[in-house]
C-alpha cells in the first residue's frame, strides 16, 4: 500500500510536467497560426497596393501608346519557358501527415546563355557564386574583387535582357509606363511568394491545432 | 488536413494565372508567361466571353500539373467555381485568390480564412454561407 503510494506520488510531478509541456507546445502553436495570419493578411493588403500601381502604369502606357499596342492578341504564343519560376522545398519532411512547402522566386534566370546567372530570390537577394568568390574570414586581393564585380555586371546584363525581351512583345519601343509598370508587377510576385509561405505556415498550424484537438477530446 | 502524399520538391515550378487580361498582361511583363511544347499555356484570361465550364475546367487542369506551384486566381474568378475552390485541400500547388480592378480582395470569401475562421467562432462555415 506504501509502495503504490509512493509510486502515485512519484508520477504526479511527471503526468503535471507532460502536460505543462503539452501545453506550451499548444500555446506556441497557437502564436504560430496567429503570426501567419496577421502576416497573410498583412501582405495581401500590400498585393493590392502593388497590384493597383500596376494596374495604373499599364492604363498610361496603354493611353499613350494605343489600346492595339497593349492586347492579349499580341502574346508570344510560340514555345517558351517561363524566365521566373518558383523553387519548392518541403520544411516538415519527416513528417508527411503534416506538409509544409517552403516556396521561393527565381528571377529572371537565363538558363541559355549563362546558366550561373540565375538569381533566387528570398527576403535576401542571393546570387549563385561563381569559384574564387569571397568567403567570410577570407582577405581578398584584387583579381577576385574584379571577378566578383563582373559576375555581377554580367549578371545585371543577363536580368536586363531578360526585362527587355518581356517588353518587346508590345515593340521595340514602349513607354516607360510600361517598364514602371514591370516593376510593380515583379514586386507584387515577390509578395506572393510570401503570401504562399505565410499561407502554407497557416496551414500547418491549424492543422496541428486540429489535431491536438482531436486528442484531448 | 488532407494531401498526404509526399510535395514534389522542384526547382522551376511555374505560377499559373486565372485572372482578367490586364493582370495577366502585367504578370507576363514580369517574366511567368510559359507556353509548352504543346502549345498549353499557364495562364487563362476571364473575359465575359469566358464560361464557368472553361473555368473550372482550367482550373482542374492547373491543380493537376506536377510543374505548377502557385495558382493566382482572381477573387471574383474564384467565386464563380467557389465550390471547386474551397474543396480543393492540396499544399502544392497553393492556391491564391487576388484582387482585380473592379473587384477588391474580401477576406470573408477567401477560401484558406473561412477554413481556419471556425477557431474563432462557434458556428459553422456552412451556417454562415446561409
């Protein structure tokens, strides 16, 4: 009788320390759907600023260059491959009950010409580094200061190009409207692509509010 | 939550569009236009030519491809097929509905909050749609 007790007793702090930390996984659960939420919603109501913008700079370019020069009638129809795409990456890996895409940009990649010049774009534009580039800790000297400086000019080049050839389905000469309009157009898909990360965060969070749900009923 | 099967990782996954020609004029500007070897496009212009049929046919197609990641949808697009779209339940490729010119973005009819609003209400999503 002591013994079971004493064995009830033991058990007591262990079950009060599983469940405290049950719910403290629930808590911050709870702020992680929270936080995407706000974010979701946050960051559409910014798409629509840069939406609108767009929208704005496409009616002037199309005001001043004619409602003809600016169609769908005029869109490449021949075979091509999109010049920004998406990367997926799976976050929750180890667990398939519970998805959890990661998805970032890719800008402007020119896989023909100078297949390293692609430019990925998370929060932090990164850049695929050529050999010989800097290395934190390292001192450089002045060949591979330039080397660098060139791959970046090389690569600005490749971007422009890739704009440019965007711009000339509607002729060789467009208003600048139109490339204003290009550019609120590459900033709203950035905020997609934060709204689809802030979404699938979302998600994942309600999901594992469901399910915590689910068993403690 | 359903869409248990393993995502696709992919490195050049496309964004497919379902929207009004000036966003789409503007989105291809930005370099997402991609026509394939079969002449199919990932994106479909809604006009007022364009019928419910060939909405949710698109639609269904672009949720289908391997080589989509992000389908952009206009929200007043998505109200026509609402059905299709609050049904549909994968990660991959995520749906987004945005807003268009004449149509500004209601978060009462987007279809990801009124799945996770019920945390914060008692009553149903269906009882609210009555």
């Amino acid at each position: 009788m002591a013994e079971i007790e004493s064995d009830q007793l033991q058990r007591a702090p262990l079950d009060e320390t599983k469940v405290k930390n049950e719910d403290e996984e629930e808590e911050e659960c709870i702020l992680q759907f929270l936080d995407s939420l706000d974010a979701y919603l946050t960051l559409v109501d910014s798409l629509s600023s840069s939406l609108r913008q767009g929208w704005f700079d496409l009616a002037s370019a199309r005001q001043s260059m004619g409602h003809t020069r600016i169609s769908s009638k005029l869109f490449d129809h021949k075979v091509h491959s999109a010049s920004t795409t998406i990367n997926i990456m799976e976050l929750n890996a180890d667990n398939p009950s519970d998805p959890k895409p990661q998805f970032s940009l890719s800008k402007w990649a020119t896989t023909k010409e100078n297949p390293s010049s692609e430019v990925p774009n998370n929060s932090n534009l990164r850049h695929r580094a050529p050999t010989g580039v800097l290395e934190d800790g390292e001192k450089s000297n002045g060949t591979q200061v330039s080397s660098v400086v060139s791959n970046d000019v090389s690569l600005q080049l490749d971007i422009q190009k890739e704009r440019s050839k965007s711009l000339t389905i509607f002729g060789g000469l467009v208003s600048p409207k139109l490339r204003t309009a290009q550019v609120s157009f590459e900033t709203a898909l950035d905020k997609i692509v934060e709204i689809a990360n802030a979404r699938s965060s979302m998600l994942s969070s309600f999901s594992q509010l469901q399910l915590n749900k689910k068993s403690s009923s | 939550m359903a869409g248990r099967a393993q995502i696709p990782t992919s490195n050049s996954a496309l964004i497919a569009m379902i929207a009004d020609e000036d966003t789409i004029t503007g989105f291809l500007l930005a370099g997402v236009g991609n026509v394939d070897i079969r002449r199919k496009t990932n994106y479909l212009i809604v006009d007022n030519k364009t019928t419910v049929k060939q909405i949710e046919d698109t639609f269904k197609e672009f949720t289908n491809r391997d080589d989509i990641a992000i389908v952009l949808i206009s929200q007043y697009v998505a109200n026509m097929i609402r059905f299709l779209v609050d049904s549909y339940n994968k990660p991959v490729p995520a749906i987004l509905e945005i807003p268009s010119k004449d149509h500004p973005y209601d978060p009462a009819h987007d279809s990801v909050l009124s799945r996770v609003k019920y945390l914060f209400s008692t009553e149903s999503v269906a009882s609210d749609r009555r």
